[in-house]
C-alpha cells in the first residue's frame, strides 16, 4: 500500500532539487556567460531617434550562443538579436567549451532526473529496499562533480578567437581581458553548491521520512502523513 508521506524537510529538499536543476538548465542554455567590451550601436554620429548619440551596448557570448545589436539606420531602430553561433556540436569555440558543454549537460541531466524522482518521494520511499534519499543524494553529488569540472574548464577556453573578438586582444586562458563575467556563469556557480547542499540535506530527508513518529502513524493504519 502506497504511503504518502510529507514532512517539511523532505519537501524543501525536493523543492531545491527542482529549483537546481531549473537554474543549471537555464544558465547552460543563455548567452550571458562573457559580457563583451563596449561596441557603438551604429555608425559616427547616427542617432537613436531622440536628438542624442546611440549608448555603445556590450554583446554577450555563452558557450554555444550570443547576443548582438544589429541597427536599422533607415528607421534609427536597434535589435538584439540572440542565437546559437555554432550550428553543431564541433562549431563550439574551444575545445574546452566543448568540455565544459559536455559536463554540464551531464550533470544537469542527472539532476533534472533526480528533479523529476523526488516529486514520487512523497508515495515512494524506496527503490529495491534502498532509500530513494540516499540514492537520489548520491547521483546530486556526482552531478555536482561533472558541473564543477565544466566550470573549471570553461575559463581555459577564454584565449579563444571568439572570446577575443568580444574581450580584445589580452583575453587569454582564465583571463577576462576587457570581458566581465555575466550572470550566467554565477548562476551556474550558486546552483553548483545548492547542488552539494541538496546532497547532503537529502539524508535529512531521509531521516524525516523513515522517523518514529511516522512509523507510528504508518501502524494508525493512515495513508497520508503530514508531519513538521
């Protein structure tokens, strides 16, 4: 008989564990890793419309993507436009973004996996009279290791033509040049430790839900266990 079971440690960790894997995804996938050097929006002298010079805008480039601003003169009009700038896997700037792309992806699968299993946490506790926690705490850890891995790599990869073209002539390997980290890449750093975190606190989950007070509540003959 299916037993659901909720108490406020297993559900904060299954809530981290969602909000984790939805954080990687969305840091793999933006474009905002590398804030390039300032660059005009159009031509001397042209301008936005208002009477004034167009800002210079900063492009942005992430592991397999950018963004740029293309300038409509006829209409004083600007666009940002963002898109892949490699059309397949070997189009990738470097070899170490490559790498970098391939742990990642690793490691957010593993934790979008573990996202979706600790939704079922609540009726399933086991699996082959392991404990789901404990199972699901150890793959978080490995995919905490697979995004360390890609982080580290990923600053290797900035001597490439690409990243130079966007931070100038003295960006080399783990070093920025005229480029700033984005948002990206400490969203990816942030989830790379609530992943450890999330790791760990699954034993705490585990603890709450195979606890005495809900032995006793399972032998009360009640299905759904609501504890603090």
């Amino acid at each position: 008989m299916c037993h659901v079971i909720v108490t406020c440690r297993s559900m904060l960790w299954t809530l981290l564990s969602i909000v984790v894997a939805f954080a990687e995804l969305i840091a793999f996938m933006s474009a905002d890793w590398l804030i390039g050097r300032a660059k005009p929006s159009g031509p001397e002298g042209m301008d936005n419309g208002t009477g004034g010079p167009q800002e210079p805008y900063r492009p942005t480039l992430g592991i397999y993507g950018r963004c740029t601003r293309i300038s409509h003169m006829q209409f004083s009009r600007r666009d940002t436009l963002c898109g892949p700038y490699a059309e397949n896997f070997s189009e990738i700037a470097s070899g170490f973004w490559q790498a970098t792309a391939i742990f990642l992806a690793m490691g957010i699968m593993i934790l979008c996996t573990v996202a979706f299993v600790s939704v079922f946490t609540m009726c399933v506790q086991s699996i082959m009279k392991k404990s789901i926690f404990n199972v699901c705490g150890l793959l978080q850890g490995i995919a905490g290791l697979f995004l360390i891995l890609g982080l580290i790599l990923y600053p290797a990869g900035w001597g490439c033509q690409k990243a130079i073209s966007y931070c100038g002539p003295y960006a080399s390997a783990y070093k920025l040049g005229d480029c700033s980290l984005g948002w990206a890449f400490y969203t990816a750093i942030g989830g790379t430790v609530l992943t450890f975190i999330c790791a760990v606190f699954s034993a705490q989950a585990e603890i709450a839900t195979s606890s005495d007070k809900v032995q006793e509540e399972i032998e009360e003959g009640k299905n759904l266990i609501c504890l603090l």
